[in-house]
C-alpha cells in the first residue's frame, strides 16, 4: 500500500529566525491585564485565570493577545497557561506555541467553551507539520459550526477533552495541509474523528461516535468506537483494552478560591474514559503542599522543598538547571504547566528520580543548553529487584530537545532503571532544524533517545526521532509498546559516520538480544536523509528472534529522494527495502524469525 507522503518541510537556520515574530514581553500587552484577584497566588504573570463574570469580550482580548504572540514562535522564550474556571463562555480559542489551555473542574463538562479550542496552521502555509508545544486539558468544546479542529503534530496533547461535535486533525486550506502526529487520551468526541493528513495518530481511552480516514499508522488502545483491527489495510491497529495506566493529574479550584491538584487512580483492563460515569476515581492534593516554583527559581531552592516531603509545581517558563531537581519520596507529583521547560547549562541531568513508587513527572519540556549530559531524565539508578506494579511511577507529557533552541548534547534523552514504570507520550527529539548555530551532526550530538533497562514497562505514544545512535534501546524484561513513531536522522553526513561492528546505520527500535518478552503494537519508521550523500540503515527494528519477543503491525517509510538512500529491511533481515524516493513497507508480525507481511 502507497500514499502521498506528508513530508516534513525543513526550516533551518535564518530561514527560522525569519518567521519568527519579534516580541515584546507579554506584561505590555493586552493579556496581561488580568486582575491580580483572579490569578491564584504565586503562579505568576503568564497564568492567565478567566472566569465568566469578567465578560466573553474581555477574555478574547486576552486569549487574542497571547495567540499574537505564539502562533508562530516556534523557539522563542514565552510561555502560557489560559486557564478557566468552571462556568460557560463563548470565545474562540486559538493554541499556539507553548501555550497550554486548561478547564479548572473536576469534570471536563465543567468548563464549556462555546466556541472553538483549535490548532490550526496558517501560520506556516497550512502545513501543520511543525505545530509542536502545546496542549489542550479539561474542557468540553462547543463548536458553533459542529467541527473542531485540532491539526498538530508532535508534543501537541489533548486530554480530558469532551467535543461535542466532530474533530478533525489536519489543517485548513488552502495550502499542504499535511500533519505528522498527535495524541488524544480521555477524550469523548460526540460525533466523527477525521484523520485526514495525519501521518500517525495515537488515541488512548477514548470514546467516538465513529473515526474515518488513515495513512501509516493509526493506533487505538481501550478507546470505544474506533475502527476494527485491520493492518494494514487501512493501516488501523486496535487494542481492545489498556492494560494498565493512570491518567495525568490536572489543577482544579473550588467555589470557594481553592485549588488542588486532582491525581486519578490506576487503572487496569480498561477501556473509554474516567469521567463517563462521573467523577473520576483518584485523590485531591491542597496546593498548598506544592512547591510552586517560579522561573529562576535554583535546583537547591526546589530540591530543599522536594526534601522536605512537598510536591511541585512548575509554573510556566524557562528554568535554567546547573544541577538536577532529585525526587525521592514516594508518591511525589511534578507538575510542568504552560510548557514548563527545564535547560541543563552545565552539562548535568535534569531530573533524577529515585527507585521508589508512584511518582509522577508530567508536562514538562527537557532541553539541552550545554554539551556533555549523560541523561537528561533518569528513573532509578542501576537493575532493581524492586517491585512498583501496585503503584508504579508515570511519565505523561515529558518531552526531550536537543538542538533547536540552544545547541547542546546527550548521550540519553530518558533513562528507565526501575521497573513497573509507565510512560504515557512522550516526544523525544533531536532537533532536524531550528535556529541558526543550534543544529549539526556534532552541533547537537545525541546518542539513545530512550533507554529502558527496567522490567515490566509499558509505554503508550512513544516518539523518537532523530538521534545519531538506537533511537530506542530495550534491555528490560516484559517491556510493552502501544504506538512508536520515528525518523532517523536527516544529517548523517557519511555512512562511515553512521554504523557500528559492520552494520550500516542503527536499528530506531532495538530490543536487547538477551531478551526474552518484549510486545509492541503500531511502530512507524521513516527516513529522510537530505544531504544526498547515499546512506542506508540495514534495518528500522533489531529484535532477539525468541518466541516471547512479538512485534505486531510495523512498517517503514522512505522520504528523501534519488541519491539519499534508504532502509534495506524491516525487521532484522527481513522486509523490502525502502530507498531512493518515496516507498512504503508494511509488516504485519515480526515474531522468532518469522515475518508476516
């Protein structure tokens, strides 16, 4: 099976700069004139909180104001939360970068925006193949033409989402129209989900009136009303149920002022979402026993707070770390709101969170600003016996940059030592283009994107793209995948600078060969090596040819054109190549040595 391919378009250097908008600080615009009576204490100038009785025009000012800022600020400094109150309004909300729309109820019914809560792409010539960095939670949406329009690509999640009416997930003309991923969890959508474009699209405990459309790699796991299993034509992967998971905790505010960070509980076997039959299982935790950390806020300030028992919320902005945030209690929750992104300056780890149960790290953005991180994320230190099945640790929302922004390097983006942990979405990137002097093969050197050697993992929206070594290395037992997307890096100057022991390239997808059970459903490869310079990779995914080591609808892409090169096989040995302009591979099991196509 062939489609027309999405591509990527590749800005790079002053070609980025130049589409960037040159701005102020948003204190001198019209969304900051928020009164200070509406905004909770100490979540600072940028947590912009609506409530009804400040007036529909008043608030659409403001949302305008922000979306001036950020609908194409692609790498610029600002951060956004918008953040409303349980209560209705009519105002249209446009989402741009980094700017994280949020309903403060503890159902999503509670907040009910008549209107649109849309990513669109005109920005960038109707192609919303760049549309990362940002996020939509708790709301239920009341388009007045009965479409929603959600058209993004990576790190771009919606949640807790009740739509009543239809979605649709590409842009709007004129132009392209192309996107290239997205992740929907939670969510009830009324009437119809249309793919159109989309490359790949995971959706996780949903609930549709129906969904139509497909390209490479649809993925549905527990989601009620999605399309029957049929890879790969159309290229549709159905899980019926999720095996286990919890969903993210999310602020909420009560009649009286007082916000609490809600924190659902696990769930197991499970399909649809946690509010359909009400208030969804889980616990509130007072704010007042976060943390609430502001930008320029050190690493000892948090780490003395995270010591003393609090948990943390980090407000929106840029956090420049010389020394990892270190979580050791269990039960710990960090909260990142409005993109919150945390920079290595001196070559240090980010986070460190030790091998103990249930922590939480979710919606926070991870960037290299120097060279030398060994891992910019790490979960335990070293093999553990330890078991967390009963209350494991959980990543939602965690995205990694190298490149882009700043220049810098990693030897690992995310590092699992401990067991039972689940990750659910994550953008794990190496940039392919951003601003000028931050993005070369050793301008932003970066080996493994994800490396697990915990046991019994399970990871939901795993995407990883272009690191110069395995994008993804699996050494744990029982580890399980439900979506993987990946590109191969775009920059491989020579094949001798991309290999190892004889092998052309790297696997995206390798699973250690001493193991024994490891499952995977809905993984996507692409290459698009754009300096013609004839590279291949021999293989998109290296697994232990064991009977327990089960790969199940898989397939590879080729991008580039004549002259670029390509991938030779699927998994291991196996497979049709794909090379030298556009080309499609699909496998339907890759299991003991036995390929299905």
């Amino acid at each position: 099976m062939s489609v027309t391919p999405p591509r990527r378009t590749v800005l790079r250097g002053a070609a980025v700069a130049a589409a960037l908008p040159v701005v102020g600080a948003l204190s001198s615009g019209a969304a900051h004139a928020a009164p200070e009576s509406r905004r909770p204490s100490g979540l600072g100038a940028n947590f912009l909180v609506f409530d009804p009785s400040m007036g529909d025009a008043v608030i659409q000012a403001q949302v305008d104001a922000v979306f001036k800022i950020q609908e194409s600020n692609q790498f610029g400094t600002e951060r956004h939360v918008l953040a409303f109150k349980p209560g209705t309004y009519n105002v249209d909300v446009n989402v741009g970068f980094y700017t994280h729309v949020l309903g403060l109820g503890e159902s999503p019914d509670d907040v009910v925006i008549h209107g649109h809560v849309t990513a669109d792409a005109q920005w960038f010539e109707g192609n919303g193949t760049q549309n990362f960095w940002r996020a939509a939670e708790n709301l239920c949406i009341v388009p007045p033409d009965g479409l929603e329009r959600w058209a993004v690509s990576q790190a771009a999640p919606m949640r807790r989402t009740h739509v009543k009416g239809d979605l649709t997930l590409w842009p709007s003309p004129p132009g392209n129209r192309w996107s290239s991923g997205g992740f929907l969890a939670d969510s009830l959508v009324d009437g119809q989900v249309e793919s159109g474009s989309q490359q790949q699209w995971l959706s996780r405990n949903d609930t549709f009136g129906n969904w139509t459309g497909s390209n490479w790699n649809m993925v549905f796991v527990g989601t009620q009303g999605a399309p029957a299993q049929s890879f790969p034509t159309p290229p549709m992967t159905t899980v019926e149920r999720t095996p286990v998971v919890r969903e993210k905790p999310f602020l909420t505010v009560d009649a009286h002022g007082s916000y609490q960070v809600f924190v659902p509980a696990l769930r197991r076997n499970s399909t649809g979402t946690t509010w359909a039959a009400g208030k969804a299982a889980g616990h509130s935790v007072p704010l007042s026993r976060f943390h609430v950390a502001r930008p320029g806020d050190s690493a000892e300030t948090i780490n003395r707070a995270l010591s003393r028992g609090q948990h943390l919320l980090l407000t929106p902005g840029i956090y420049r770390l010389s020394d990892p945030l270190r979580v050791s209690r269990p039960g710990t929750v960090v909260l990142g709101v409005g993109l919150a992104t945390l920079q290595a300056v001196d070559g240090n780890s980010l986070i460190e969170v030790d091998d103990v149960d249930d922590v939480t790290v979710a919606g926070v953005l991870l960037e290299t600003a120097s060279a030398g991180s060994r891992v910019l994320l790490s979960v335990g230190d070293g093999r553990s016996r330890r078991d967390h099945s009963a209350r494991p640790t959980v990543l939602f929302d965690v995205f990694v940059r190298v490149g882009g922004f700043v220049p810098g390097g990693t030897e690992t983006g995310i590092r699992i030592d401990s067991n039972d942990v689940i990750v659910d979405h994550v953008w794990i990137w190496r940039a392919d283009h951003g601003l000028d002097g931050s993005v070369g093969w050793a301008v932003n050197p970066a080996g493994t994107g994800l490396l697990v050697n915990g046991d019994r993992v399970t990871v939901y929206g795993l995407f990883v793209e272009h690191f110069q070594k395995y994008e993804v290395h699996w050494k744990g037992e029982h580890g399980r995948t439900y979506f993987f997307q990946n590109e191969h890096p775009y920059d491989v100057p020579t094949q001798s600078a991309w290999g190892h022991g004889g092998t052309r390239g790297y696997a995206a997808y390798k699973v250690a060969d001493s193991v024994r059970d490891h499952r995977a459903w809905g993984l996507g490869s692409y290459c698009f090596f754009n300096l013609q310079a004839d590279i291949y990779t021999d293989r998109a995914y290296e697994v232990p040819d064991a009977p327990g080591v089960v790969l199940t609808d898989l397939m590879t892409v080729c991008l580039n054109g004549p002259g670029g090169g390509g991938i030779l096989h699927c998994a291991n040995n196996s497979g049709d190549p794909v090379q030298n302009g556009f080309g499609t591979y699909f496998m339907k099991q890759y299991s003991n040595g036995v390929a299905t196509a």
